[in-house]
C-alpha cells in the first residue's frame, strides 16, 4: 500500500510538471536599450583601456572595461576587479561609486596604475566614440581614459 502511494505521488508530481495550457509570456524584467539614442552603443560594449591620462599602460596585461546593458560598468585594473554604476545620457557619462577587490599589487607600478585609473574613472562626465576608439573625458573635456574596442 505505502509503495501504491508513492507511485501515485511521483505520477501526481510529474503531472503538475507538464506544459501550460496557454502560453507564458516574456519577462518584463529585462532590460531594452534602444539603439536609436545617443550613448546605446555604449550599453553591452567591451573594451579594453589604452591610455590614463595620457600615458602609456605598464605591464603586459590587458586592462578590460565592460559597459553591461543592466547599466553597470566591470573591468580589471591588472590587480583588482571593480565594477559600479554607469549612468549614460546621451554624451553624458558618470561612473560609480566603483568598489573593487582589495588585492596588493606585487608591483607597486602596476598599483599605482591602478590608482590612477580609479581616480580617472570616477572623474569621467562625458563620452566620445570615434571608430574603435572610446574616449571617456572630464568636465573640462580632457581625456582622462582611452580605450580601443575588443575584437
């Protein structure tokens, strides 16, 4: 009798697993981004930095930044992860607040790289696009952080 009902139990619960009558809808939570507005190339882009304030990077590792479509920014520093809020309007770009691991760097060039990127990034107000290059600038318009597209 005790396996009687545990068979009828298994076949109850397969029952209820089976497919809808109606259709289900899409989720309303995922994010859209229409591609017609200034700043939506932006969303879903991947690239990787070039430049912080001027110069060249140090070390041989690729500095990677991601705009994700949920409007949040992620990338390594070469030490660190970090990510935060990107906010874009149009040509108006702010990041942050940008929380990143705390690992030392081994080298104190690299970590001092890594602070001057995050102090850069947080300065960003603003945005150009001119091919395969991103240029993130300051509120005088100076470029703070360049990047080049990844492949």
């Amino acid at each position: 009798m005790r396996r009687t009902l545990t068979i009828f139990a298994l076949f109850a619960a397969l029952a209820g697993c089976g497919s809808a009558s109606t259709p289900t809808a899409m989720p309303t939570n995922v994010p859209t981004v229409d591609v017609s507005q200034p700043g939506a190339g932006l969303a879903g882009s991947k690239w990787n930095v070039l430049q912080i304030n001027g110069q060249a990077l140090k070390g041989q590792q690729a500095l990677p930044l991601s705009f994700e479509m949920d409007g949040r920014a992620s990338g390594h520093s070469g030490c660190n992860g970090y990510g935060g809020d990107a906010r874009i309007n149009g040509d108006r770009l702010t990041l942050g607040p940008l929380m990143s691991t705390k690992m030392a760097c081994a080298d104190p060039e690299l970590q001092q790289q890594e602070t001057t990127l995050f102090e850069a990034l947080e300065k960003v107000t603003s945005y150009t696009m001119a091919g395969d290059k991103l240029s993130l600038l300051d509120d005088s318009g100076t470029v703070v952080v360049e990047l080049v597209k990844q492949a």
